[in-house]
C-alpha cells in the first residue's frame, strides 16, 4: 500500500468511498491511533491505495482535467 492523502478524516473518508466507486481499494488509518475516536471530523488521517492502483489514482484525482478548460 502507498501513501496516497493525508488529511481531516471528513475528507478522507470521502477519498474512500471515491476511490472505491473507480474500483480501487483504498483504506484509511488515523496518524495519531492513540487518541480516542470521539467522532472529530477534523482528526487528522491518511489514506492508502494499493501500489498497482496509485497512479491510476492519481490520474483521477489530481492531474488537470482537459475538459474542464
């Protein structure tokens, strides 16, 4: 699994559920696992995607998008 974002769990959670509609079985985990999970959206989290699918990821999430110009 590669590091693919780093951020507030409100977002990554996001980030899962997207990257799974594309088929990519991304995972999360929390950067600090010993503080208490009192459903703080703003707790800080990163996100997994396997190696194979990272730059497919990447493509579909960060690169500019011709379509939009």
């Amino acid at each position: 699994m590669k590091l693919f974002f780093t951020g507030p769990v409100v977002k990554t959670e996001l980030l899962v559920v997207m990257l799974e509609k594309h088929g990519i079985n991304a995972t999360q985990e929390f950067v600090d696992p010993t503080l208490p999970d009192d459903g703080d959206l703003n707790r800080t989290a990163k996100v997994f995607v396997p190696e194979a699918d990272y730059d497919r990821a990447h493509q579909l999430f960060y690169a500019e998008r011709e379509d939009e110009l």
